[in-house]
C-alpha cells in the first residue's frame, strides 16, 4: 500500500513560486510592496506609538496571509523525484502515525 507522499517545505514552495514564469508578476510583487510600505517611514497614518503601527502590522498581515494561501499551492509534491518519497523513520512509542 502506498502512502501519500509528504508536502514539502513552505520556504521551498517559496522559492517554487517565484520561479514558476506563469505566475502572476504582480502577485509576485506583492509582498515586496507591503515590505517596502512596513519600512518607509510615509504612511498613511503617521508612525505614532500603537496607532501609528496598526496600518504597518496590517498590512503585512494581509499580506502575509495572501501568500500562505498562494504558496500553498506550491508545496504539492506532484513535481517531486520518485526517490523524496522515502518514508521517514517512525518515532518508537509514538501516539502519532
């Protein structure tokens, strides 16, 4: 019986992502742009203590929440070697499979 082959690594479906030539430039852009405007000290509400933070922690959170759901198409294993489907070794007197 096979077992289903584990997902890979979310910095690996990363990296997939940024050099699959059909995904979108834009998308790829996206959190560079959300970086840059975390950084910049111009931003729609001024950096004052708490509320001036808000907007940045906002930001970045949208776009990091974005990318985890982009990337997680990535970390299919379907494009994987035959040989990365080595079962790990089992953990004796484990409660998990």
């Amino acid at each position: 019986m096979s077992r289903p082959r584990p997902k890979i690594g979310w910095f690996r479906a990363l990296r997939r992502y940024y050099r699959d030539p059909s995904a979108s430039l834009l998308g790829k852009l996206v959190i560079f742009f959300a970086l840059i405007y975390a950084v910049v000290p111009i931003d729609l509400i001024p950096d004052v203590p708490i509320v001036g933070w808000l907007d940045d922690l906002g930001v970045m959170g949208l776009a990091t929440a974005w990318l985890l759901k982009v990337v997680a198409r990535y970390r299919s294993p379907d494009e994987l070697p035959e040989e990365s489907a080595v079962e790990p070794p089992r953990r004796p007197f484990s409660a998990s499979p």
